[in-house]
C-alpha cells in the first residue's frame, strides 16, 4: 500500500504532492531557539495535539519571535528539559517562573523559567488564512477556554468526534 500525500500549495501558486521532510524536534529547535535569540523569526511547522483546538497537528505553523517579558495567556516555545520543547501556553507567572498548559490538555503542566523560553507565538499560519496573536476574537476565544478548563475534557471529547 503507498502512502497518501496530501497535495499543498507552493509560493508560486503551482501544487505539489512533495513529502514532507519531518526531523526529530530535539535536533531541530535548537537551531530554531539560536536564530531566534539572535534577533531573528522564524515560523514552524506544529506537530502533536496538545494546542487542540487552537493549534491543529501538522496543519499549522507558527511564527516565533524573541521577546524580553512574556504575559499570561502567551503561547511560546520553552526547553523544559535538557533537549525536550513544548509550544504550550503561559497559565501562571510568579517572578520568573512560568507554569505552562497545552490547549488541549486536560490536567499536568510544565515548569520552566523565563529565560528557558526560545519565543513567542505572534501568528498563527492556518492554510487559508494568517490570524495575529493579538486579534481581539482570538484572545477572547483563548480567555474563555481557559475559562473552562473544569470541562475542557467534555469540550474535547465532542470536539474530537465531530473533527
């Protein structure tokens, strides 16, 4: 049986069926964390499930970029060990300790400090469409889920089954 290759646009307008090349995230974003504390952005390429319903696997990107403070309610990119990346969002800061969440995970979180975090989300690169971080609806939708975090499995679940 072959594999199934989904057909995506190039910048030319012209389609292609190319595979993906996908390499091991702890060999990767390092290289991403440098060139963004270099002053640079950089815009990648989702993959896993916990941003659910945000953030959806291997459909969207994000684009990253090197901030000094980072706020409640940011999703950024954060070593939380040795190697190990999470994209997740800000849940609480005290001093320099941030406490991070996916989306769509329903309980456990991740330690890190400030200065662990390589980024933060300013985009989000959907197919059709580029939302800013910042967009009004957005964070609205973003304080409402967190909002909801006592039925978040529930929303999930349904969530999932009509995906």
């Amino acid at each position: 049986m072959t594999p199934v290759r989904r057909r995506y646009r190039k910048r030319n307008g012209t389609t292609s069926s190319d595979k993906r090349h996908e390499l091991p995230n702890d060999a990767w974003l390092g290289e991403v964390t440098q060139m963004l504390r270099e002053g640079k952005s950089y815009a990648i390429y989702v993959k896993g499930y916990s941003m659910r319903p945000f953030i959806e696997h291997t459909r969207d990107r994000v684009f990253l970029e090197k901030r000094d403070r980072y706020n409640v309610g940011d999703a950024v990119l954060a070593q939380i060990a040795p190697g190990h990346y999470v994209l997740h969002r800000i849940i609480e800061k005290q001093g320099d300790r941030l406490t991070l969440q996916g989306d769509g995970n329903v309980k456990g979180v991740e330690l890190c400090r400030e200065q662990d975090v390589s980024g933060v989300v300013t985009q989000y690169i959907r197919p059709n469409r580029i939302i800013a971080a910042d967009d009004p609806r957005l964070v609205r939708r973003i304080w409402l889920w967190r909002k909801l975090r006592p039925i978040r499995r529930f929303l999930l679940f349904i969530y999932n089954a009509i995906r």
